[in-house]
C-alpha cells in the first residue's frame, strides 16, 4: 500500500516537474533564447515522454533554430503518441514540403483534412513552399 502511494506520488511530482520545464522553455522561446529553451524542453520530455505537446513544441523550436530533419524526428514522435494531433500534421506536412518530400507532405495533408483541416489552404501553402524551393 505505502509503495503504491509512493509510486503514485512521484509520477505526479514527475508530471509537476515535467510542466514545470515545458513552461519555462516556451517562455525562452517567446523571449528568443532558443538554447535555454531547448535546454528546458529537453528536460521535460525527459520527465514525462509521454506528452505528444511537449515533442510539437520542441519540433516548433527545431524549425526555428533551421534544423528541419530534427523537427521531423520530434513531430513523428508527437504523431506516434497522439495520431490526431492536428497540428503536428499540419506543420510537418509543411517541413516535408520544403525538405522536397512531396509525396509523404501530400500523405499528412490527408490525414489533416480527415481530422478537419482546410484541403485548399494547405495546398495553396505547399504550392508556395515548392514554388519557394524550386
């Protein structure tokens, strides 16, 4: 019973933890400080790797910082623990687009507009981006 508790009890002062990061990091990120943000994103995916948010958010701060390949890594892992993440799918349809996967960008574009995103807005932005490209 005491070891249950205390089980119970450490994987809320993990999550607690894990929000404690997140928050931090998003603020470096709003305030331009990609590295402190990293630095703090990283530690909460480290505490709770099961939040899809934290890995979109890294993914996010991945792009800014031109490190598109990395992104594409933290999206699909957000994507594996919520497959109806919306705007995960939204963003790496994007980040494929412009890295000149075409056909897999048209594949999260599907899956976006099956969870209710806009078919013609996306690929208007992926016309733009390919014609950027090219």
């Amino acid at each position: 019973m005491i070891l249950r508790f205390l089980s119970a009890f450490y994987g809320g002062m993990k999550s607690v933890s894990s929000g404690f990061y997140f928050t931090w990091g998003m603020n470096y990120a709003r305030w331009g400080q990609p590295a402190k943000a990293m630095f703090y994103l990283n530690r909460a995916i480290k505490l709770n790797d099961k939040n899809a948010n934290i890995f979109y958010q890294r993914g996010l701060l991945l792009v800014a910082m031109a490190r598109p390949e990395a992104a594409l890594v933290d999206f699909d892992t957000s994507i594996e623990i919520n497959p109806k993440y919306l705007d995960v799918y939204l963003n790496r349809s994007l980040i494929l687009a412009l890295t000149g996967r075409h056909e897999e960008a048209l594949k999260d574009v599907e899956e976006a507009v099956a969870l209710g995103a806009d078919r013609p807005s996306l690929e208007n932005q992926i016309a733009e981006l390919r014609d950027r490209v090219n």
